[in-house]
C-alpha cells in the first residue's frame, strides 16, 4: 500500500510525498526500499543516515526527517500496528484432528484449530476459535476462553480457568501443586493444594513458566499482564491488571501485587507481602518488604532506587574511605595518650 493508505489506517499525519509503495516493515538497520521502520526517540535519528527504509515512523517532536515520514504519537505503538497489517494472519479454523483426544462431556465452541496430539480432559471447556498445538494437555474440568492460543506442550492442570484472548508459549504449566509442606516427626508431609488458578481475559505467558494452584481459593493474574519466559508464580498470589513481569522473575506464595507493576529480569519477591500499583522493581533485586504504590526499588535486598544508587556511588570508595578512618583511630588514639 501507499504511504498515505498505511497513514490512514494508522491515524498518522504524513510528511513529505505520500504517494511511495510500501511492502513490508523492517527495523532501522536490516530496512530495505519499499520497508516502513521506525524511530522512538531522537539520539537514534543519526541511524536515518545510513537507512534503507523508503519510509519511518516518528514521533510528533521529531523534525527534519531525510525521508518521507508518518508522525504520531506513540511510533513504538504504530510499528507494533504496522507489523500486525502487513503480516498478521486472518484466524482460519483447523478442525479437530482425529489424532486428538477429547474426553468425555467435554464442551466445544465453534470454529476450533485442535491439532496431533492435544488431549482435552473430561469435562473441560474450549471456547471458539480456540487453538490447541500438538502435545497440548487440558485437565479435568478446566475452562478456556474464547480466541486463545496454547502453544505445542502446554500443561493445563484440572480445574484453571483462562480468560478469553489468552496466549500461552510453548512448556509452560498452569494449575501444577503449590509448594506447601508441614514439617512432623523429622518429616515434611505435603499439604494438600486444592485450589485452582484463575487467568483473565488477554494474559500473555511466555515459554516454560510455571503459575502453581492455590492451596485453598484461587491463585490470580488479572486481565492484560503479560509474563516473559521462566517465570514462577507461586501459590495463592494475586498479580493486578496489565503488569509486566520479565524473564526469570519469581513471585513467592501468598503475595499480592497491583496494578501496571514492572518487575525486572531475575528479581525475586518474597511471600506474603503487598506490592502496591504502579511500582518499579529493577532487576535482579530481592524484595522482602511490603512497597507502597508508585516506588521504583532496585538492589538487594531492595531500597529506593536513590538510596541504592548513593550506595553504589560509594562502594569503589570504600578502599580509600577504610584507609583515612583508620588513620584517625590512629590519631584520636595518640590525641587521648597525649591528653593523659
């Protein structure tokens, strides 16, 4: 399509000729003629220089662009929307494969994609245009919405219930037993875990996480959050609405996190704590105190970030700041001789 057509469908104002074909999307170094890319901001405008693209995105700040440009506000937004037009795929219904096992009293919505291998429990629910991939496990009695995607080898335990518009990547588990033992007479006995989990409507959860059942009620991640690769949510947890948790993040049993909440790669938070709405937590930090909404903490354990960073200034120091306190012990010591 032309670049006035493509602006049109991204509510874009256009600078420069509008009348160029363009055929595909492509980052800012591997663009080609007839690619569309973007810029998110100026310190890479100097990458325009060398760039191939026939056309880019940009923001409403940004001025004296070498080629034809589509202004808007959010470029990162409209990428993500350009890529979804040129290469996005209508929805096409793949039937059930009769290399599948359906269970029995199983409830099946319209229009379903169910491939090879996948095996639907007894008693389960598939909403319509569902899409199941090859070694795909439902349990007993477990609900999927409608318009979800669950990657090849995805484990649905009994009894969870996913939202609508849920995808799941591929060796992710759902509804596995929390980690709940007592300890008697020199032994740890397993607690029974008899709750269940409970994702809402448009989750995304990356590859080989793991989300446990509650051991009583309900383990929850609320509607529009988004979790990356290995991830671990522990029992009874309660994740807020459109948080974003990041790769090898772990969330300990009985915690309870808010709204729009980033959590970092590798950061650890503890169990039984409240992470209000809005927080920050850098990653790799260790959490072990309840964080009132709107902070941004970093370190381990975690401090406000502007603490962490004054201590992090000092840390190379230390060597030089050892040395001058001992050399005045050594000088308070021969004052207190002398005044003796």
């Amino acid at each position: 399509m032309t670049i006035t057509e493509l602006a049109a469908r991204l509510g874009a104002e256009v600078r420069g000729p509008g009348d160029t074909e363009i055929r595909g999307v492509a980052g800012i170094r591997d663009a080609r003629a007839g690619d569309i890319t973007y810029l998110s901001d100026q310190k890479h405008k100097n990458d325009l220089v060398s760039c191939r693209a026939s056309a880019v995105i940009v923001s409403q700040d940004m001025q004296d662009v070498s080629i034809p440009a589509l202004v808007v506000k959010n470029p990162r937004y409209a990428f993500a929307l350009a890529l979804g037009i040129f290469y996005g795929r209508p929805y096409l219904p793949g039937g059930i494969s009769d290399r599948a096992v359906i269970g029995k009293d199983v409830v099946l919505g319209n229009d379903l994609t169910i491939l090879p291998y996948a095996v639907v429990a007894d008693g389960a629910k598939i909403g319509s245009r569902v899409t199941l991939y090859p070694g795909v496990y439902i349990g007993r009695g477990s609900n999927i919405g409608d318009d979800s995607v669950l990657y090849a080898n995805v484990s649905i335990r009994e009894g969870v219930s996913l939202g609508c518009r849920v995808i799941i990547h591929s060796g992710t588990v759902i509804g596995s037993d929390g980690f709940g033992f007592v300890t008697h007479a020199g032994q740890h006995h397993k607690i029974p875990q008899v709750g269940n989990v409970i994702i809402e409507d448009d989750v995304e959860i990356g590859a080989n996480c793991t989300i446990d059942r509650a051991t009583l009620g309900s383990t929850v991640i609320k509607k529009g959050t988004k979790l990356d690769n290995l991830v671990h949510i522990a029992h009874n947890v309660t994740i807020g609405e459109h948080c974003l948790l990041a790769g090898q993040s772990g969330v300990a049993g009985s915690t309870t996190i808010g709204n729009y909440v980033v959590v970092g790669g590798k950061a650890a938070i503890s169990d039984h704590l409240t992470i209000g709405d809005r927080v920050m937590i850098a990653g790799g930090s260790g959490v072990s105190r309840d964080i009132s909404s709107g902070q941004v903490i970093a370190g381990y354990l975690a401090i406000p970030m502007r603490d962490w960073l004054k201590v992090q200034a000092v840390l190379p120091k230390l060597p030089e700041l050892k040395k001058i306190v001992s050399q005045l012990e050594e000088r308070i010591n021969e004052l207190k001789k002398n005044h003796t």
